[in-house]
C-alpha cells in the first residue's frame, strides 16, 4: 500500500494521536501545538514517522515553530527529501 505525503495525510495522524493521547483529558479540538511539551512533541513526531514511512526527527531543529499547519507543512517539506524507511 503507497502512502500518500501531503498536508492533509499527516493532519490526520496529527488528529489520531491527538485523540489518543488526550483521550480522556480534552477535546482533540482544543489541543493546540503550543499544549504539546517537548516529550509529546516527540512522540507525536515519531508516531507520524512510522504511520507515514518518513524519516523527519534530525530536522525537527529547522522548524521555526507555529501550529499544526505550519508543522504539518513542515513535515511534508522534510519527509519528501528523506529517503522512505527500508526494511
């Protein structure tokens, strides 16, 4: 199965792990990227990584920050320079 690498795709994982891990918590509505400590920010990073088969943690350093949308175009940006995991 390809996996598809745009916005929309890595917004939903976004949602997913939000809804897991806030499950009891919150609304994944109000979570917003500011909420996330660096630990979560991670996790939430590593989680998109596996779902998506992209390799983006060594560049977190060049995100200069902003929400989920500045983020998930990030991600999209760095994901489709790294070479797809290999098993």
């Amino acid at each position: 199965m390809d996996v598809v690498l745009d916005e929309a795709s890595v917004k939903a994982e976004i949602r997913t792990f939000i809804e897991r891990y806030y499950a009891q918590d919150r609304d994944a509505d109000s979570v917003k990227m500011s909420d996330l400590d660096s630990f979560t920010l991670i996790q939430l990073l590593l989680h998109i990584e596996d779902a998506l088969d992209i390799v983006v943690l060594e560049e977190l350093h060049n995100f200069r920050g902003g929400g989920f949308d500045e983020f998930s175009a990030f991600v999209v940006e760095v994901g489709t320079q790294k070479p797809v995991h290999t098993p």
